[in-house]
C-alpha cells in the first residue's frame, strides 16, 4: 500500500517570483559598484559606461564602449592608477558570497510579507 502527500508550492514559488526582479536589481547594482572599483580609469568613460540590468530572470553587469572588452580581456595592457584587466570577472569571484546573501535577504524579505 502506498501513501502519497501533495504540497502545493505555487503560492510560494510566485512570491519568489514576484521578488526576483528587486532581488536581482540589488545584486546587480552591488556588483556594478563593486566592480567599478577596479575598472579601469583614464578620463572615467569606461566606468561611466556600467550598466546593470535584469530580465527578472537573469541579471547582468555590462560596459559599453568601443574598448571594454580589450579592456577587460587583455592582460598586457598597463592601467596607470586604478584598474585592472578582468576587472568585472574577478569582481564576481570575489562578491559571489555576498551577492548570493543579497537575493536570499530580498526573497526572504518578499516571502515575509
């Protein structure tokens, strides 16, 4: 013989949901914030080029400019004064922990109201 319960999670996973856009408008502004730190900076154009967007689903960090990705991608590149290459990958390395905590406060935070 067999037992069998249904649990219903529908309410629950559409107010995690209904947070996931705030939660990943707070991780990503953390991470574009954190990663301008080590931007590279001559006259502020690349920094000033960060972006950080989301589709509700997924989140992202990006700059736009003519050079960023040789920015960011070339190692042999000198940044006099602030900034270095993989500046925006070793930033989400770095604050993984952190941006993690962010999504789980603010889904915790939507799931107790």
């Amino acid at each position: 013989m067999k037992v069998t319960s249904t649990i219903d999670l529908s309410d629950v996973l559409g107010k995690i949901l209904d947070e996931c856009p705030e939660a990943l408008d707070l991780a990503t502004e953390h991470l574009l914030s954190e990663s301008n730190k080590s931007c590279p900076h001559e006259d502020g154009t690349l920094e000033r080029s960060g972006r950080a967007s989301n589709d509700g689903r997924r989140g992202a960090v990006s700059y736009d400019t003519p050079y960023a990705v040789r920015q960011h991608e070339d190692m042999s590149l000198h940044h006099d004064g602030k900034g270095q290459a993989k500046w925006l990958e070793v930033t989400m390395a770095q604050e993984k922990q952190a941006i993690a905590q962010i999504v789980a406060t603010a889904v915790r935070k939507g799931l107790d109201s």
